[in-house]
C-alpha cells in the first residue's frame, strides 16, 4: 500500500525510475574437466538463439552480466582472437538499451593453456581484459 501511495501523482518516467531496475544474466559457465569443455552457452542453444535477447528486453531488464569468455575467445593458432560473437551481441544490446556487465571468466579456469593454480593465472586473466579492452569495446557500445 506504501508504495501505491509513494507513486500517487508521478508520471510514468517517474513511477518507472522509483522502482528498482531489473539486472539479470546468462548462465555462461565453461568449465574444463580434464582438457574437455562443458559449455552451458552452447548447450542452452543461446549461441544460435537471437531472441534471446529481445526476450530480456522485454522483461525490462536494464543491465545484463553478459560473457566475454576467456575460453570462448582464446586465440587461434596465429594469435588471432573472433570477436565477431561478441561484438554483434554487445551491439544487439545497445540497440535494446540494455547495459552489459562483461563477465570475462565464469566457474572456470581459462584456456588450455592456464588453469587455477597456474602461478602466472592473474597475469594471463589481466592480459587477456587488456585484449578485451584493446578491441575497442566502448566504440562497439558507445559509437560517436
């Protein structure tokens, strides 16, 4: 009852910015048992399903954790990282008007070549976000 007496009076843009924004996520795991990949984002089907986007949009949410996965976007053998995945979902997001929070490792432990309790672990995690900073993502999310 509070609440309908806190929003007698206000406009919608008022009542839609007194409530708390909706966040949500993906559930983005790839964990590695061995040198075998589990991916939940291929197994949900996600990967191929484009709707699932406009889906969180149309629940209201404002921001999303939306992965960045080192072990999805490791580099080829010449060095090469695709970010053609990640790029078109970050603009799919900006057309939707929802925030991503990038989530660069999920319950896992990197690519093949690092794991856990790989002393140089923190230095390879914190090369691999100066990539994903180096690709230029705030072009992809805020064009001028």
């Amino acid at each position: 009852m509070a609440l309908f007496y806190y929003t007698r009076g206000m406009t919608t843009t008022e009542k839609m910015q007194a409530y708390p924004e909706i966040w949500g996520g993906v559930e983005c795991t790839i964990s590695r048992s061995d040198n075998t990949y589990r991916d939940q984002l291929h197994l949900s089907n996600h990967y191929n399903r484009q709707d699932d986007l406009e889906a969180f949009a149309a629940l209201g949410m404002k921001s999303i954790r939306y992965p960045i996965l080192w072990e999805k976007h490791s580099a080829d053998e010449n060095g090469i990282i695709d970010w053609t995945w990640a790029s078109q979902q970050l603009l799919n997001l900006q057309r939707l008007g929802i925030e991503p929070i990038a989530g660069l490792l999920h319950h896992g432990n990197g690519p093949l070549s690092t794991s856990l309790i790989d002393k140089d672990f923190p230095l390879k995690l914190a090369e691999y976000a100066r990539k994903v900073a180096s690709v230029s993502m705030d072009k992809i999310l805020y064009p001028r």
